[in-house]
C-alpha cells in the first residue's frame, strides 16, 4: 500500500474509532467544467444540535516533495473545494488532515500557524501509528 | 533550457519588451521561520503616478502535472506569496504569468475564473513563442 493510500485508510480508521461514520470515499464535488474529488465524507449525530454534523477531509501526507510545496498545493486544493462546497449550498465542514509530525515541525511555526489562522482552514491531526486523532483545530 | 527555465526567461524578456526594469531575480521573501523567492521583481515608471510600479511575478509553466494540481499548487502558492508582502509591509503588486494555451483552455472556464476573481488573484498571460505579454488580468 502507499503512503498516500495508507494516510487515507488511517484517517478513515481514526474518524471511525471517534464515533464518526463515513458516508463518502471519495466525496465528489463538481461544479460547472470541474470534477473534484475529497478524500472523505463523514457525519456524526452531535445529540446538542440533535442534528448529524456533515464533515469532508482531505488528507495529506506531505511525504511526497518538500514541505513549502506541499503547504502550497493544500492551501489551494482546500481553497478550491471550499469555494465548490460554498457556491454549491453544501453545509459541510471541510478540513485538511495531517500527520502529527508534520503538524509539529512545521504548522505550529509562525508562518504557517498564521496563514492557517487566517485563511480559516480547519485541521484534523492525526497519529499515523495509533490510527487515532491527536486534535481537531480549531 | 528546461520548460520551466524558458517560461522564466521568457517572461523576464517580455516584460522588458513592455518597458519593465527586471530589479529581482528572483524577488526574495523572508517571513519568521520561512524564506521563499518569487520568480521576478520588476519596477516601471508610471508618468500618470510619479513614482514607480513595483511588482512581483510568479511564473507558472503549468507543464508538469495535471492541471487541477498545478492550479491548486498555484493559488495556495499566490496566497502564501501574497500574505508575506502584506505582512512585512510591501507595497509590491503580485502576478500570477501562465502561457496563453493554458489561459485559453482552463482560467477563462466558469470554475478558474470564479476562483480568480474571488481570490482577487492578478495574472499576465505571456505568448512563449513571441516574448510577448497578451493581457494583464484585471
């Protein structure tokens, strides 16, 4: 199995073990000349809003190039969907997940922590040996 | 010359040929823990302004992966660009230049477009077989 297939397989695994059931693998978006894919669909009764909690995730493994680049294209591919999620009247939440080291050596620094503030995008960490969520941010 | 490399020279000389003095090659940005580069830095006396235009060009071939991908790469890396000259005080233009098939074929589509426009993203497209900028967006 990849690493790319495997990360996805682990989140799946955490969101489950949270109580999450998946809906969609892939969750398909497509609006006018595009098709667009995120990895997952999730919901969860929230039994205070007595109503499911509808969540899509992408996962990244930045494994594959140097962290910047990688940093880059999820910022866009979260933008991108996003942008599809709204214009289409969609009410779910997206967030982008990432593996706990990633998450120390380079999300908790200044630059990225900021532009993650900023541009409001949501994180899932996750702990690729335990299958298991380290955090939900915000 | 690889492709990337051309586009580069190539924009470099039609900017020149549109009357822009190339300051940075590339334009360097530093930001915390992040030092990145943009490919130009180019300036140009406006006679209607008194002073100079400054501005920072991006250079994107769009050569080396599907296309979704490479404009996922291309807006969070625009994004990422943009914030850091906010934040460290540049009054400095950024661009986005992508070759004139590639704007032809996918930025002038409902989805791309949107994006652009509501990402207030600025682009040139550059005619890579003439050395020439067609049109600076908006």
């Amino acid at each position: 199995m990849s690493a790319r297939d495997l990360y996805h397989s682990v989140v799946r695994q955490a969101l489950e073990n949270d109580g999450w059931t998946i809906t969609h693998d892939p969750y398909n978006l497509q609006y006018e000349d595009v098709n667009l894919a995120v990895d997952l669909g999730a919901e969860k009764l929230i039994a205070a809003e007595k109503e499911n909690r509808k969540i899509a995730i992408e996962v990244k493994s930045f494994l594959a190039k140097s962290t910047i680049y990688a940093f880059h294209e999820a910022l866009g591919q979260y933008i991108n969907y996003k942008r599809i999620l709204e214009w289409t009247g969609k009410k779910r939440t997206l967030y982008l997940a990432i593996p706990n080291d990633i998450y120390n050596k380079f999300f908790v620094k200044p630059f990225a922590s900021r532009i993650i503030k900023e541009e409001k995008i949501n994180l899932i960490v996750f702990n690729p040996e335990e299958n298991h969520i380290n955090k939900w941010i915000p």
